[in-house]
C-alpha cells in the first residue's frame, strides 16, 4: 500500500478533505454559513468516493465499480425514457385497427431498444432478459421473440485478456500453467460467463466456464438499480407489478455467481440420476469437474462434444426417433422434480445437448449449467403430483382442491392455464388430447393474446402461490418447447401421469411403511398405468387419423364437435380418481 501515499488519488482525496473543512471553519468564522456548508456537500461527495476508493484492499476494483454504477443508471434512464415517450407519443389519437399495428410496431422498437440496454450493460440484465423469453403467457410476442433470439446463446463476450485475469487471481495461475493449450475464443456465452476449451496436459479435452469480469462486483448495485425501474413501472401502469420477478432474481443471480454451488449440485444431480431409484441411469451425463480446478468464478471440467437437444434432422440423420429423445428429457426432469425433490431450473435448448455413447449406441442427454437448482419438499412434492395427476386427468374438482392448496384461489382456473397452456374448458375437457399443443403460429398468437387480456390476474397470482413454483413454471416453459420441438404430443403428460404416481407411492410408504401402504401405492400405480395406456393408444389413434385424412392439429381441433373423440374410462371426477385423491 505504500504507493497509494503517492497516488494521485490519495493526494485529491487528502486535498478535498482538507479543503472540505477549511470550507466549514471559514464559513463559521465568517458567518456564511449557509454558503460554507452548501460548499461542503459539494466537495464531500468526491472525496468520501475517492477515499473509498483509494484506502481499500482492491482499488482497481472499486474505481471499475464507481466508473461502471453510474454509467449503468445513465443507459438505463435513457432506455426507460426512450421506450416511455415511444409508446406515449406513437399511439396518442389513434383507434381501431391503426392502434393495434401502431402498438406492435413499439413493441418491436422497444423489445430491440431493451435488448441492446441488456447487452451493454449484461450480466444480470442478460439475465432479466432470459426471464423475460419465457414469459409468453405476460408480455408480448414482440418482447419474447426478441429475448429469445438474441439472450440464449448470443451473449456478449469478455476479452481474452479478461478471463485470463480472472483465472489467475481465482486459481494462482496464468491459463498458460494450468494448461497445455486454450482457446481464446469461446465456444460459449452466456449471461454470467462463457466457456473456453483447453487441453489438459495428459492430453484429455476440458472445457473451462470463466465467470464475466465485473460481475459480482455490480450485481447488488444492479439489482436495486433493475428494482427501482420496476417500481417506477408500476406507478406509472399500476396494474402491471413484476416486483416478483426481481426478488426471484434476488434469490437466484447471488447463487448462480457462486460456481462452487454450482458443482456441488452438478454432484447431486450425478447421484440421484444413477442412483437404484432412477429410471434414466446410464442415459444422463453430467459433465465430471476437475478436483481443485474450481473457485467461485472459474469451473474446470471435462469437455463432452455433443450437439443441441432440438435439432432433429441430426436426430433422424443419426438414425434415432426425435420423440424418443423428448421422452428422456421430459422422463429426467419429471424424475428430478416428483422422485428427487432437486430440480435443474434452467432446461432450455443451449444447456441440454445429445451425444452418441459408443459404448452402447444409444443417445445420451448431456445436462449442462447447474448454476440454478431449486430443492423442495416432501409436502410440495406431493401437492404438486397430485394437481398434475389432476391436470392430465381432467379431474375438475381435484384440480381446484390441489391449486387452492397452492394458494391460487379462486383462480384457479387461470393456475392451470399457466401450467398447461391451455384454456380453461380445454383443461377439464374429456376428449383424449385436452392438453395437446400444435406450436403453430395461431394457436401461439391465441395464447398470447387471451395471456395479455389476464396479465394484471397473472402478475397477481404469481405473487401468491410458493416461490419454488416460479422457477417450476419457467422449468415447465423451457421443457414445453424441447416437447413441441421433438416429440409426440401426448409424451411429455403420459410420463408425467408415471412419475407422480410413482411420487406419491413413495411418499405415501415413507409416511406410513408397511405392506399395506406398499399394496395401496403398486394398486394406485397400476391404475394410472392402466389410464395412461388407454390414453395412448387412443392418441396414437387419433393422431395417425388426422393425418391420414390431412387435417392439421389445428384443423383437428376445429372439428371436435362433429367428431368427438372421448375415452369413458379416463372420466377422472368424483369417486373414480383413487389416485388423484390419494
């Protein structure tokens, strides 16, 4: 610290104090005082920041804080005021069909004025950008489209020079050391970091996740930065109150900045999934990190090649069926979410890749960024199988017992909605697809417009049921796409129905051991197997029908009511749900 009595810093901190208080006693002694102390709150807020800055342990870190905050608050109020006046000057006096398409036409400039404000100043806003892609059932088309074709795997990316820095100061030695050779170019980057590959000097291919410089030095400031702008949004449009995606973020982002929790649920995630319990074992590949090569911003650990999860012709061009691939995914996290109790919460396309075992030739799922995880209990496990075993079953009335537990209310049939992305009366609907998504552009566009009439109820309702069940909802949205992506429609519910039986079976047996406890969970297990099955054969029926006869999934839905396609025995209300009911 010796330098620091030479520093030019030091010297202007030292200078302003004491002039600071010279100010004060001239001022006394010459009865100015009002003038002297409005002198002093002038000068006292560059010294008490030069001070902070020059009398730490880390002043280059500081001052980059000091330089970035300001800068940071400056682009946002810009943004803020830009997309504001945008939509306040663009649409005064219009109506009718010249509004709506006026009104599309700012949400386009202000979702591109958005992205390029989460870009610059990254980290958390890339974050709070990745939120806002999975939002559809909110905000509109224009901002989701947007957030996800820029914030998944087009991130900005730090300097070479800059990561280097970070693994020198995190690991005690320059990447040069540590490694036979790296790339200085990313394969990869994302909100908080991105990924370089490097060879290891035994020869063996790893890839090395370096965290963003700066990061963890603005995330606070960030943070209450992103709050203040929300709250200013609900005054100025009160219904619309996103307070709850900023204390989500709260929650999550510290965390996700933490690598070494990273691998220690990369750890867990190993064991449950080739553990006797699961049913995937084999199948599944999480990354192997390398012992001592990790540190709260730097993650070393072995490079898998593989490619995305939803890229198909690949899928088929290997040889192998795309919707068998969607029913390892949706069998893997409904397995981590209704048998383990400990949920990946970010499965979207770029952190799940495909890759050939040569050992067995099958395709094995590769599970990547385990920076977000979310654990819940036994008494959440087991309400949540039970409104599922509802949902897929089309059971009113236990749909409404097992959402009200959730504390949705009386809205819950705007909660099951959200969790199937479907319409009320398509929800308790008997016919054997009620929950059957297309993916084509009209049924999107009509979800996204019903979505944006119940936005005010959505954004309240989010405030009510558990936190736990935010991240479920994003974890569901992320898994929802791999599905209409790969597979058929009805696998990712059918394998849902299995694992909350399963679920509740087991519970119900650590509840109350013994063999009448363990008949009672295999009677229930064969009885939603039995339902199950039926509901497959009948959509496999159905399906194959529709297209022999041409009629696309949307078509097929328009004309349910000339040609009904109802399965008596999945009647799931009153005393024929055994198992919905427990």
């Amino acid at each position: 610290m010796r330098w620091l009595a030479r520093s030019p810093l030091r010297q202007l901190s030292q200078h302003y104090t004491r002039q600071g208080l010279a100010t004060q006693v001239e001022a006394a002694q010459t009865g100015g005082a009002k003038r002297g102390w409005g002198k002093a709150l002038l000068v006292a807020p560059p010294a008490i920041l030069a001070g902070w800055i020059v009398f730490s342990d880390e002043p280059k870190r500081r001052a980059r804080v000091a330089y970035n905050v300001p800068l940071r608050v400056y682009r946002d109020a810009v943004a803020v005021v830009s997309i504001a006046s945008d939509y306040k000057l663009s649409l005064r006096g219009l109506e009718g069909k010249t509004y709506e398409d006026e009104l599309k036409e700012c949400h386009t400039r202000s979702a591109f004025k958005l992205q390029r404000l989460c870009f610059a100043n990254g980290g958390i806003y890339i974050k709070l950008g990745q939120h806002v892609a999975q939002l559809d059932y909110i905000l509109p088309a224009e901002y989701v489209n947007t957030m996800r074709d820029y914030m998944l795997d087009k991130c900005p990316v730090s300097t070479y020079k800059d990561i280097a820095q970070v693994i020198q100061e995190d690991l005690g030695k320059s990447p040069e050391e540590l490694f036979a050779s790296i790339e200085e170019v990313p394969i990869a980057s994302a909100s908080l970091a991105q990924v370089h590959r490097a060879v290891s000097h035994d020869g063996r291919q790893l890839a090395v996740k370096v965290q963003h410089v700066g990061l963890r030095d603005t995330c606070a400031a960030d943070t209450v930065i992103v709050e203040a702008f929300v709250k200013g949004l609900r005054w100025m449009f009160p219904d619309f109150n996103y307070q709850w995606l900023i204390d989500e973020l709260k929650e999550s982002v510290p965390k996700e900045l933490d690598f070494e929790l990273e691998v220690a649920n990369s750890k867990r995630c190993q064991l449950h999934l080739n553990s006797k319990k699961s049913r995937v074992k084999g199948k599944v590949v999480v990354p192997q990190v390398e012992d001592g090569m990790y540190n709260k911003r730097v993650l070393v650990m072995e490079y898998i090649e593989g490619f995305k999860v939803t890229d198909r012709a690949r899928i088929e061009q290997m040889g192998f069926k795309p919707e068998k691939v969607a029913e390892l995914v949706s069998r893997t996290f409904n397995e981590m979410i209704f048998i383990h109790g400990d949920v990946h919460c970010d499965p979207h396309a770029a952190n799940l890749f495909l890759r050939k075992n040569e050992a067995t030739g099958q395709l094995q799922l590769v599970l990547l960024d385990h920076g977000l995880y979310r654990q819940i209990t036994d008494e959440f496990r087991k309400s949540y199988a039970l409104l599922w075993q509802s949902l897929i079953f089309a059971d009113a009335e236990g749909i409404k017992e097992h959402s009200q537990a959730m504390n949705a209310g009386d809205m819950y049939p705007l909660f099951a909605g959200m969790l199937t992305n479907r319409p009320w009366d398509e929800v308790i609907s008997k016919d054997i697809d009620h929950l059957y998504m297309s993916g084509d552009e009209e049924e999107r566009n009509s979800i996204q417009q019903t979505s944006q009439m119940f936005a005010a109820q959505i954004t309240q309702l989010l405030f009510k049921v558990p936190r736990v069940l935010l991240l479920l909802l994003k974890t569901n949205d992320c898994l929802r796409s791999v599905d209409l992506a790969l597979g058929e429609p009805v696998n990712t519910f059918v394998i849902t129905a299995r694992e909350c039986s399963r679920a509740l079976t087991d519970i119900r047996s650590r509840e109350q051991p013994g063999l009448r406890s363990h008949l009672r969970g295999k009677l229930d297990e064969w009885h939603v197997e039995y339902r199950v099955t039926l509901l497959r054969v009948a959509s496999w029926w159905a399906i194959r029908w529709a297209r022999w006869m041409g009629k696309t999934p949307s078509s097929r839905r328009k004309m349910r009511d000339r040609h009904p396609s109802k399965l008596a025995p999945l009647n799931a209300t009153g005393g024929d749900t055994v198992v919905a009911h427990g």
